[in-house]
C-alpha cells in the first residue's frame, strides 16, 4: 500500500503541475483576450468620437451655408431697395424740377405782361423797372436750376457710391 501512496502522490502531484500550468497557460490566453477586447473598445470609442466629430461638422457647415445664403438674399434685397429708392429720388427731383420751371414761366409771363401795359400805358420808367425785374427773376431762376441741378447731382453721387461700397445704409 505504500507503493500505491507513494505513486498516487506522484499522480496527484504531477496532475497539480499540469493543472497549475494549464491554468497558467489560459491566464496569458485570457490577459490576451483582455487586452485585446479593451484595445477594441478603446478603438470603438475613438471612431465613435470621429463620427461624432463628422456630424457636427457637417452640421456648422450646413449652417454655415444657410446664413450664407440668407447673407446674399439680404444683401440682394438692400440692393433693390437702394435702386428702388434712387429711382423715386430721380423722379421726385424730376417732379419738382418740372413744377418750378412751371412756376417760374407763369410768373415770367405775368411780369411780361404787366410790362408790355405799362409801356402801352405810357409808363416807361415802371416798363423799365419791370424789364429789370424780369431780368433779375431769369438770372435768379438760371442760379436756383444750377444749384438744384448740383445738388440733385451730389445725391445721385452719394448714392451710387453707397451702391458700390454694398453699404445697406440709404440716405
């Protein structure tokens, strides 16, 4: 019976061994395994990152582009209005030009007129002073068109110069 102890102690001894090296063996397999699963996550959450770094990139971009757009309409907007708005200053000028050269010509004739009776009344001193007073009226009136001509003009220039420098401002 010793004999049999003796070799079931070398059995059981040699059968730890083979256990204890069986465990060590799958111990490195399983750190391997480990290590690779954690190497996967890690690599899963940096492309997780990245996706998510793409989004909002595409999300500023788009973005980015909607305000570009609304930029242009805005910009094309106020552009239209400082036409529309140059137009109707020309036109008003226009307008008002008209009316004085229709106001001055009816005083014109009026004073023409009162000059032309007093010289068949024989009133040729008043005729005289009339005539100068005409006179007077046309010179005033070539100055008062100039100097409206000048500033109609300076609008104008202040006008197309906003247009070209894309201010929005209008006068």
């Amino acid at each position: 019976m010793k004999v049999y102890a003796t070799t079931y102690k070398a059995c059981f001894l040699q059968a730890e061994e083979v256990l204890e090296q069986f465990l060590k063996g799958k111990s490195a397999e399983s750190n391997s395994i480990l290590q690779a699963d954690k190497k996967l996550t890690e690599n899963e959450k940096k492309i997780q990152a990245e996706k998510k770094k793409t989004s909002e990139l595409e999300q500023e971009k788009a973005t980015f582009k909607k305000q570009q757009a609304e930029m242009k309409r805005t910009i094309e907007n106020n552009r239209k209005s400082q036409e529309k708005y140059m137009k109707e200053m020309k036109e008003k000028m226009e307008k008002e030009r008209k009316q004085q050269q229709q106001e001055f010509n009816r005083t014109l004739d009026c004073r023409m007129q009162e000059q032309k009776y007093l010289l068949e009344k024989g009133h040729k001193v008043k005729a005289e002073l009339m005539a100068k007073t005409v006179e007077d009226m046309k010179k005033k009136n070539t100055l008062e068109r100039d100097a409206n001509i000048q500033t109609q003009k300076a609008l104008l220039d202040q006008c197309k110069k906003l247009k070209s420098s894309n201010s929005c401002t209008l006068l």
